[in-house]
C-alpha cells in the first residue's frame, strides 16, 4: 500500500522532469490557486498513517472492521488505480501538467486513458485511496477518502473552467462525449 502511494507520487515527478528536459514547465502546482498548498500537508499525514498502519505505530483509531475479502478488493483496486494513473500519464503526452496552466497548456487531449474518463488521474488516485481503505478501514482512512474527493472534485471544476477558457467548444464537444469520472 505505501509503495502504491509513493507509486503515484514518483510517476508525477518523473514525468515532470522528462517534460523540463523537454522545455515544457510542467509543474504549476500553487501558481494559479495557493490554497494548492493544503495539499502537501495532508499528503504527508496521510502517508504517515499508512506506515502506522503497516507496521503498526501509534494511530489515531482502530479498524472499522476486518474482512479478509475486502482487503484483497482492496488491493486489486490499488493495483487498476495504478494501471489507470500510469495509462493516463502515457496518455497526457506533452500536454501533462501538475496545476493549471493556461499560458503554455498544450493540446486538449481526449485519447486514451481520456477516452474513459476525463480526469483518469483523479480517478486512479480515488481507486488507490478507496483500497487502502479496504485494507485498513479505519476512520482515518475513510475521512481522508471523503477530504480527497471533495478536493479532486473542487480542482476538477477549477481545471474545467480553465480548460472551457483555453479551448472553448472543442472542450464543449468533449465533455458531451466523455464523463467527468467514469
């Protein structure tokens, strides 16, 4: 489970410097909205209570429940959120970005992993949260799963604006094709 999390996380950062050497700015995380900010320390918590829970530190609660079967969902979603999040940086090209940018953006891509979906990176990330939940379903888990989703919806309408702004009724003709999630 922490090596899907941190999975996610080194996918990003890799993928954006392969874009730098490219001469694409890629990370723009924090310059249009700094309430990007709350992000970070909610990550690192979030990841400390992961560990605890592997190798049993100190937590905040226990577990809901135990279930076996639910566990192994559990991981398999960690795994198809992996799959989706890689398929989606594949997919994003040249045009992947942490933040909004509406300077330099890119291309609208609509292929894909954005065939599915159009936010397959926020997607993957809710699969990966809502497995660890399943194999260790504490209250923690499920708060921060429901914090996350709040938090991928509000970028998701910040990010859709942007996009509406930037490529009009080509992103129009998109979403009347594509789902916001799945």
């Amino acid at each position: 489970m922490i090596a899907a999390f941190l999975l996610l996380i080194v996918c990003v950062l890799v993928r954006v410097r392969l874009l730098k050497s490219l001469g694409i700015d890629a990370f723009r995380f924090g310059k249009m909205d700094k309430k990007d900010f709350i992000i970070p320390p909610f990550a690192l918590v979030f990841l400390y209570l992961l560990i605890a829970n592997v190798w049993d530190f100190p937590r905040f609660d226990g577990l809901l429940f135990r279930n076996g079967i639910l566990a192994w969902v559990g991981v398999v979603s960690c795994f198809l959120g992996l799959a989706l999040f890689v398929w989606a940086l594949v997919s994003f090209g040249k045009s992947f970005r942490v933040g909004i940018d509406e300077d330099s953006p890119g291309s609208l891509v609509t292929t894909g992993a954005f065939a599915l979906s159009r936010n397959p990176i926020y997607v993957a990330f809710f699969f990966v949260l809502l497995g660890i939940l399943l194999v260790y379903p504490t209250v923690v888990f499920l708060v921060y799963l429901l914090l996350a989703s709040f938090l991928f919806t509000r970028q998701i309408k910040l990010e859709e604006s942007s996009l509406q702004k930037v490529y009009g009724t080509e992103f129009d003709d998109y979403c009347k094709k594509v789902r916001r999630f799945l």
